[in-house]
C-alpha cells in the first residue's frame, strides 16, 4: 500500500498582463497574431471612444530620434489587449509623459 495522498489540482492561473508604464518597450500584436517587436510605450492606459482601452506607442527610431531632439515622440495609439511588455532591456527612459 502506498502512502501517497493525492492532491487536489489547482487549475493553471494565468498572471494578467502588466501594463507597460510609459517609457517601457513594448511589442505589439498584428492582426495576424504575429509579435512585432521595437515599440515604446508613451502614455498610461486611457480609454477610446470605443471603450476599448489604449496605449499610445511609436517606434524605436521615433523614440530615440525624439530623445535626442528633446521632443515629444510621435506615435499612435494601439489597444492594450494587444501588447505586452518586451522582455528587452531599458537603456534609458524619456522623463516626460505623454499627453
């Protein structure tokens, strides 16, 4: 006889995605569910005439390009289901938000 005693088995939870802060890379889904990679988010979450929640994002040369030129960056705003944030490192942040 074996002294196992079986567990109950808690079902896999999923962590929910974090939302990126401003000044985090971010990657962003298509509509093919391919990943694009080398975004930046530029704002907090705010919520489109839609409901749906937004992020606005530019691109990684947009964004440098910005920094360098101490300017708002110019970007578009992407729904926040469809991003995550990008498992790359952060050189450096913009210090101003977006908005």
């Amino acid at each position: 006889m074996s002294d196992y005693v079986g567990r109950a088995r808690l079902p896999l939870r999923r962590r929910p995605a974090r939302i990126p802060d401003p000044g985090e890379m971010v990657d962003l889904r298509m509509e093919d569910a391919s990943w694009r990679h080398g975004f930046w988010a530029l704002s907090e979450p705010s919520t489109a005439e839609t409901g749906e929640v937004v992020i606005w994002v530019c691109t990684e040369d947009e964004y440098r390009e910005a920094h360098r030129e101490e300017r708002r960056a110019v970007g578009m705003s992407w729904p926040a289901k469809r991003m995550r944030v990008s498992p790359s490192p952060q050189p450096w942040r913009l210090t101003y938000r977006y908005g």
